[in-house]
C-alpha cells in the first residue's frame, strides 16, 4: 500500500474538519470487447501499468519515487503506485494505486479525488491496442476485494498511554536496528541468486558465446529492470524462501506493532468511530453481487475480519490499518531509521481499511466529513451520545448482508439498525457544530447538512422500497440494486454480474457515468476545479511545496525522486535532501 504523508498539523486553535487527510484508491484493470482474445493474448499488466503511466507523464511534470522507481509523484501532489504483487506483472488484469494529496478540506480532497478519477479514466484510454477499461469499484469477477483507504490526521494517545506508545516506538527503533543487520546477509544472497540467474539465461540466450569468465557488468545486468521484476526472475521455490525468511527475521517486529496496534495507539478513536464506521455501509457501501447471487451493500466490508491489524500481512482485512507502520519498519529498513523520529510525536496517520471506493459524489463527501468531524468531537471529548459495539465485526457482517436496512445489532444504546446509529451521530454532531463559534466552525455546517441529505434519502428507500429515484447516483449500492433489478426476474446471474461491474466503469459507456451525464445536479464539483486539481494541488497543502519541485526540477536535467515528506535531488555530482515540511 503507499504511504501517505505523514499528517501532522497542530491542533490549537484549528477550525473544525480542517485536519490533514487524504485517500488511496486501487482501480481495477479490464481489456474489454475483445472476446476473441485468449489469455495468453491479452496484454501484461506492467505492459498496461507503464502505458497508463506514460499518459499520465504526458499532462503533468512527474518523477519516480525515492523507494520505487515505477511509482510516480504528480506535479498535483499526489502518486500512483503498481498496487500488484511482482509475481503477477506479467499476467493481465491488477490494480493501479492512485493516492491523492493530503488537503485539510474535505471539500478539497473530494476534488482531488474526482480529478484523479478524470486523469486516470483518460490515460487508460491510450491504451490504443487494446480496449482498456478502469473500474472503481471494491471487487473484480474472481471476488478478489480492494478499492480504497481514508487517512486523517489524529491524535495517538494521551497521557500515560502516550508514554507507553513512545517507548513502544523506542523499543521497535532497536528492533529495527537488529533486523537491518541480520536482513542484509539474506538480501545479498538473493540479489546474487537473481544476478546468476540472469547471466546463465542470457548466455544460454547467445548460444553459449559468453563464458562465466566475461560476464556482463551488474550495470547491463540491471538496466531496465525493477527490484520487482528481478524479485520474480527467481524460482517459486526461492521466492518462498526469500519471503519466509525476511518475514521469519521481521517477526518480533510485527509482534510488537500489532500489540501497538490492538491495545496502544488510537484507542479512543477505535471505540468510537468503529459504529459509525460500521453504519455508514449502509449510506457510502458500493454494493456487490456475489457468487451466490445475493446482493450485499459491500463487498470490502464483507472481507473485513478484524478491527484493527497490519492488514495483508497474513490476509488479515482490518477496519483500522497499520500497514503503512509495518512498511516503515520493515520494508524500508535501510533507509527509514532516521525518519522513525517522526513515529514519536503525538499526532499521526489514522488508516480507515473499510471504505468503499465511491462513484456518488454525495456518498464520498460523507464518507469524509463525516469521519473528519467525528475525530474532532472525539478529541474535544464530546463522546457523550456515541454507541459502541461488542462484537463489531459481527455486526459489520450482519448490517452489510442486509440491504433492506432492517437488522439491528446490539450496541451500548440497545439492538440499532445502521440508520438508527447514524442518525444518532448525526445528532451530536449538529449540537456539537451549534455550540462551536461561527468563526471555527469551518466546512462543519456543510457537513451536517450534506449528510443529513443522504440519510434522508436512504430513510425515504427503507420507509418504501419503490421510492428509490431520490437515491439514484447519490447512493451507489441502492443505484446498482435498481439498475439490475431493470434486467428483470429471470435475468442470469452473469448479465447481473456485468451490470455490477459496469456501473463502475470510468468511461463514458460506464453506466453511473450515463447516469450522472443525464443529471447535472449529482455533481458537487465544478468541472474547472477538477480540471485544475489535475495539476496543482491546494495552497494551503504540505502537497503545494511537493507539487512546486516537480514542475520546477522535472525534465531539467537535474535528477530528482520524491517520496511523500522530502524529495532527493541530484546535480552537479552532489545529492541534496529537500524536506517538504519546512
């Protein structure tokens, strides 16, 4: 997954949802309308990944990350990264990651989102050889899950739990020392074995002209390739041996984080923000069809089987994600030990896994004020009217199965239905934005409102099931329910299924995109915003001074990698560190 910037923006005296977030979205791949093709014709995703990359490079300044040479910082602020594992870039179909830049608006980060949507939507459409299609959406046709995660800025811990997660962060500091040393004797000896690797089969490639005496300088062995693709010149075999044994040598390391995890970090935003988390499926899920042929109003909140882990570390699919930690200290080891400083200050980067990857402009919107004023009632200690829940995944399980919104679950206020806990929130947030002055009241009013609309639309669905035109590209699951119920009782579950995969689809033949087409109103952004958010990122952003040193030092000879908080720039013989916080 890539890792966002770091979110850390004092509090005091802060306007009310203006705390730093963003958000990363996996789009799903699809060569369309060529039947004719087998597999074996169909292109490569790297193939793919690459063309929509050069498009991309096309319309804006970009540059290859610090830690990835096939990730791409945008001169908008934001990056996309192959989201796909090594062992699968030669195989069709995966995911192209997208995250935006990190704004302090959720107004702003819904315009980014829209923009990033339009950018990559048009560089699929390069892809002239083949008919390349982009879905938004949370699950592919094989029922494998992904779509996207929500970062906010917010408090850690306080007080004596504070203490105890910096000494937590002291002792994974020297951990990660230990695991640098023992890892490099393992990674050696696999870069040897792809080296190897490569020169027998070029030299079996030449007809045995080469001899082991003259072998190929490690600079021609290398050229053109990623740590990825030389990662998959390896044998099955070693690439199981290499994994099992980095994450054998990391293990006490993830032991650590997930006690962090679970017990230590972000312990009054889990128990609070989990039941609106878990209701709001039933306002911002993105619908899904499975194989069974029941339909569902998500089908990440589905796979979610945890509240709070690493997430796809064992599989695992949690509510609260610490993978961007666990990339931190074990992934980038070599080159991360002086940015763990930053894992000690208070403030940090809250990932939501259960989230939905929305076409409704009114859900998305939602989705993040929401989440965004909810954090900052929770910091104030206006908790007061919050539910919690037991058995949270359970119930996640148990609202999402049901799109006729009538099960209740059992929480701290009795058995509520998802809407009943959403209105209850709702509640305390309106009295909570009312008791703020008017001058820090920020987008909060916006907010409130927006997401008194969308409960109201889904309330008018629940009262009557035929009054569905009022939610019609303002919730994704009830829209995708109505267009497939259009297909009739008898239709086959693959018709079915081709319209829920459709209704994700970001080209003008995509079936929200014909929907939003013939009603204007849905849109909450003006088309010149998106078009500008394309290229540059908001000024009031840690992301504007990021987005300044792309269009200023891409393509100027100069060469120059970024990543989320610094940028390496290399002229003159000399490589200089440009920090983006300062």
């Amino acid at each position: 997954m890539t890792e966002s910037a770091s979110l850390h923006q004092p509090a005091a005296s802060r306007p009310l949802v203006t705390r730093l977030m963003g958000m990363e979205t996996e789009y799903a791949t699809l060569v369309a309308n060529r039947p004719e093709l087998m597999t074996d014709d169909l292109p490569r995703f790297s193939e793919i990944y690459s063309r929509i990359c050069a498009a991309i490079g096309r319309n804006q300044p970009t540059v290859p990350g610090v830690f990835d040479q096939h990730q791409l910082f945008l001169a908008s602020g934001g990056a996309v990264t192959c989201e796909t594992h090594p062992t699968f870039h030669a195989l069709p179909g995966g995911l192209v990651e997208i995250a935006t830049p990190e704004v302090t608006s959720p107004d702003e980060l819904l315009a980014c989102q829209r923009s990033i949507d339009a950018l990559v939507a048009d560089a699929a459409e390069t892809v002239n050889e083949f008919d390349v299609r982009l879905l938004k959406n949370s699950s592919d046709a094989l029922g494998h899950v992904y779509g996207c995660q929500e970062n906010y800025e917010a408090v850690v811990a306080t007080g004596v739990w504070l203490l105890v997660y910096r000494s937590c962060i002291l002792l994974l500091w020297m951990m990660q020392l230990v695991s640098v040393v023992v890892s490099l004797p393992v990674l050696a000896a696999a870069y040897g074995a792809m080296m190897w690797i490569r020169f027998r089969r070029r030299r079996s490639h030449c007809g045995g002209d080469e001899t082991p005496d003259s072998p190929p300088s490690s600079d021609e062995q290398n050229a053109g390739q990623s740590p990825a693709e030389l990662f998959d010149t390896l044998p099955p075999w070693a690439q199981s041996v290499l994994t099992g044994l980095l994450r054998f040598i990391h293990c006490p390391t993830v032991i650590v984080l997930r006690m962090v995890a679970r017990h230590v970090a972000f312990r009054k935003q889990r128990k609070y923000l989990t039941a609106l988390l878990v209701s709001r499926t039933a306002l911002c899920g993105s619908g899904d069809l499975d194989e069974e042929g029941r339909y569902r109003l998500s089908a990440k909140a589905m796979a979610i089987d945890v509240v709070a882990d690493m997430g796809r570390y064992r599989g695992e699919r949690p509510i609260f994600v610490y993978g961007h930690w666990l990339g931190h200290f074990c992934e980038r080891s070599f080159l991360s030990l002086g940015a763990t400083k930053a894992m000690f200050a208070r403030r940090q980067r809250l990932q939501i896994g259960l989230s939905d990857s929305n076409l409704s402009e009114l859900a998305e919107y939602v989705k993040l004020g929401s989440v965004s004023l909810v954090l900052d009632m929770i910091e104030s200690g206006a908790t007061k009217e919050f539910v919690t829940l037991s058995r949270s995944v359970a119930a996640l399980h148990e609202i999402t199965s049901d799109w006729n919104l009538v099960r209740r679950v059992m929480t701290s206020r009795g058995r509520l239905s998802a809407l009943e806990i959403q209105r209850r929130y709702l509640k305390a947030a309106k009295r909570f934005v009312d008791q703020t002055p008017w001058l820090e009241r920020g987008e909060a009013e916006l907010v409130v409102q927006r997401w008194s609309d969308l409960i109201n639309v889904v309330s008018a669905f629940r009262r009557d099931s035929r009054n569905v035109t009022p939610a019609l590209g303002r919730v994704d699951w009830l829209s995708k329910r109505w267009m497939i119920d259009q297909l009739g009782e008898h239709a086959e579950w693959l018709e079915k299924r081709k319209t829920d995969l459709r209704y994700h689809e970001l080209s003008p033949d995509g079936y929200f995109q014909r929907l939003a087409a013939a009603n204007p109103s849905l849109a909450l952004i003006a088309p010149e915003r998106i078009r500008r958010r394309r290229r540059w990122p908001p000024a009031d952003s840690p992301a504007a001074r990021r987005g300044w040193l792309i269009r200023e030092f891409a393509g100027s000879g100069n060469s120059i990698t970024a990543d989320w908080g610094y940028a390496m720039v290399r002229a003159g013989g000399e490589t200089k560190r440009v920090d983006f916080k300062h």
